[in-house]
C-alpha cells in the first residue's frame, strides 16, 4: 500500500505477534499510519473510484482502508484471518453474514463482482480484492474435498507419509510444549488443494465479469501473494518444493511467490521474465500505469515495473531486501537477507551467522557457499547492514529471560 519496505514502515511482523526466544521481540507497528499516503489515496486524489474487498489486517478501526484512500471496504478489518471459518457466518467486521453455508471466497468474489457492475462507467476504477484464502483455518466445498480426496487415493498419495517431524520450534513455550516443525514433503492434502481450486474459479470468474463489462482490454490486473505456502506448521497443509520451506522462513520457499500480470496491448501475453521483483513496487507501477505521480513527500522504495512488463527492460537495481527480526510461528528465527541478481546471503540475528546462495544453480538452498565465496558474502553482508541503516531497521538484542519458560498467549499461539 505504501511502496516502502515493512522495515521503513516498521511493520516487520504479522499484526499480533509476539514470540520470544533467545532474542527478545522487536517492537513494531500495529497499524499501517494514517500519515503514509497509500497507493489507494493516490488514485482517490487522481478521480479513481477505489474499493477494498477481503482481507486487510493492517490495524483497527481507526485504521481501516477507509482511513487509507477507500471509498468503499467490504471485509477489511483488524482480522488476518476468518477466525469463525470460511462458511458464514462469518462474523467479519465490515461484511454482513451470507446465507448459512456460502463460502468466503466465493462471497468475496460476488462482491467484487457488483462493485464492477454498479460502477461510474465515466471515472476509472481500482480494485484491491485481498481473498482470505487461502489462509488457516483450511476449509473448502465439500464437493471439490472430495475430488481431491479420490484423487489422492488413485495416486496413493492417501497412503503415504507426507510429514515429517524436525527441530522444536524455537521460541519460548510452557514446560511440556514439545511442538516441533513438521514439514510436509509433497502435495497431499485435498482440503487445501479444494481451496486452491476455488481461489481460481474466483479469479476466473472475476476475470469473465471484466470480459462481459467491456473492460478486459483496458484494466491492469496483478494476481500474487504476500508469502509462501505454510509448509512446515499449523498444519503445515501444502509442500514449495523444490523451494525450501514456507511461509515464516527467510527461505525461498517463503517468500518467493507468484506473480502474474495482464494488461492486453501494453504486456505480451504467455512471456515469462526471471527479474526479481518485491511488493513494495506494486504501489509506483499501479500509479505510472494511472498516468499519476508519487507525491514528493513520499518515499518509495518499491519501483514501477511498467519498463519490464512492457518491453522487458531490466529495472536496474541493485538488490532487494528483507527484514523479519521476529521468532515466526512456522518455526524460522530471526533474520535478514538481501538478493543481489541470483545471490542471496541470509544473516540470523541469533549469533551473527550468515549463508549464501546462488540461486540460478541452487534454488533449493542445499549449499551454503558463504566460506567458498568470502568476498560475494561480505560484499553483501556489507550491503544489508548499509541498508539496515537507512531504513532505520530495529535489530533485536538478548533476551536476559532464556530459557526460562513462559505461558503461550492467544497472540504468539498461532495466526
């Protein structure tokens, strides 16, 4: 929304979270500030109707897309996730219970679906439809579970072992909290694969409801994710490989995510570019495709990837960033890491180890080449810590508690 990494924002964790282990927490942001100006408010000020359907989970109600540039917010809320379930009611701030039964995403969609319908046909419109799913609980259509049920048993998968159990998850837990990280090592589960199924028929529906408004050749349409698949917890209901991990983890598995665009006439159709791209340049790209400017005041991190999708000319920068200084529930510690072309070195907060990999020959992260390659880790290395520093990153310090045990409250339990 703000085109800054999480770190400049300070908004470095899951809104709620709390975990402690060796380190203590950073503090962070529980709310994005009213002062940032956001994609949203931009393309508002630029006589764009603007419109928030789903998930938003950046703060409460003094902070809710109406307070970011939305005229209208359907389901957006303090909420990261349908904490009553997929099928309403719901009881989502913001979204009025369907019928008993209805499915989220589907609701969603039907939602979306009538703010296109009912637009002002004379002023350009901008849709942020962030789906709950497919996030926790994992829930889907009873009728497509049981496609996937039958299709696991055709393929055996029913009968073999998808998980497996590694290391005890790092942070601070009652005495006899002996949770480890269980990693699942293929694609089996059929409630979580019904889900992904159902995300895509939303999408296409979506997708088909431009096509019969006369808008599919003049809209710009971005489908990706804010994290990898949770692989390794809560569950742990879907597999990246060959990506290692998931959702929590400085590892691709975690935060390399797909990315697709669609704008007949400006970007080829059935291209597929390899240039590593981050979601803080969502927010320039939606607003040079608007023809609008970022206003002076604002620091954008993030850059417009209108030159890449349009002729494929790189975007010439050095490397992007990550900073997660927080014990994850999926098992990760803290950490931050940069990638620099098909180099990404990883520095954990614990003791100050680092480790690099090349990416274009290792993308399942299997060797560390940080003693092999010194002067490509310091290099690197040298680059995080420059833009730690800039960005005004909080590093977390010992915790004097460890290892003393402590209760696990409703906000570091899980999300």
């Amino acid at each position: 929304m703000s085109g800054k990494y999480p770190a400049r924002v300070g908004i470095t964790q899951w809104i709620g979270g709390n975990n402690v282990g060796r380190l203590q927490d950073v503090p962070y942001l529980h709310y994005l500030p009213r002062e940032e100006i956001s994609l949203a408010t931009v393309l508002q000020q630029g006589g764009y109707q603007t419109w928030h359907v789903g998930k938003w989970h950046l703060g409460d109600e003094p902070f809710f897309p109406e307070q970011h540039g939305f005229d209208v917010n359907i389901g957006g809320c303090h909420m990261g996730s349908p904490q009553h379930g997929h099928f309403s009611p719901w009881k989502i701030p913001n979204l009025p219970d369907a019928e008993p039964g209805k499915y989220l995403a589907d609701h969603l969609t039907d939602e979306a679906i009538r703010l296109l319908k009912s637009r002002d046909a004379s002023r350009p419109f901008f849709l942020n439809l962030w789906q709950y799913a497919v996030h926790t609980p994992i829930q889907a259509p009873a009728e497509l579970v049981e496609k996937y049920k039958k299709k696991a048993a055709d393929l055996g998968l029913d009968q073999t072992k998808a998980l497996v159990d590694g290391e005890e998850l790092p942070f601070i837990r009652p005495e006899g909290d002996t949770r480890r990280v269980r990693r699942r090592m293929f694609q089996s589960d059929p409630v979580y694969a019904a889900m992904i199924e159902n995300l895509d028929t939303n999408i296409g529906r979506l997708m088909a409801a431009l096509e019969a408004e006369g808008l599919a050749d003049n809209t710009l349409v971005m489908f990706t994710s804010d994290n990898g698949g949770v692989a390794t917890a809560e569950g742990s209901p879907t597999c990246n490989l060959p990506l290692s991990e998931g959702k929590g983890w400085a590892a691709e598995g975690g935060n390399r995510v797909c990315q697709i665009v669609r704008w007949p006439g400006v970007v080829s159709a059935g291209r597929v570019n390899d240039e590593a791209t981050t979601s803080p340049d969502v927010c320039p790209t939606f607003i040079e495709a608007a023809g609008l400017k970022v206003p002076a005041s604002q620091t954008i991190d993030g850059v417009s990837l209108l030159r890449l999708l349009r002729d494929e000319r790189p975007l010439d920068r050095e490397a992007i960033y990550w900073h997660y200084p927080h014990y994850s529930n999926q098992g990760n510690t803290p950490a931050s890491w940069v990638l620099a072309g098909w180099w990404k070195l990883i520095e954990y907060f614990e003791d100050g180890r680092c480790e690099l990999f090349d990416l274009q020959n290792d993308v399942s992260e299997t060797r560390d080449l940080a003693s092999q390659e010194p002067a490509t880790r310091d290099r690197l290395r040298a680059m995080l810590h420059t833009w730690q520093k800039g960005v005004m990153a909080k590093i977390p310090e010992k915790n004097p508690h460890y290892p003393r045990k402590t209760p696990v409250t409703p906000n570091n339990a899980h999300e």
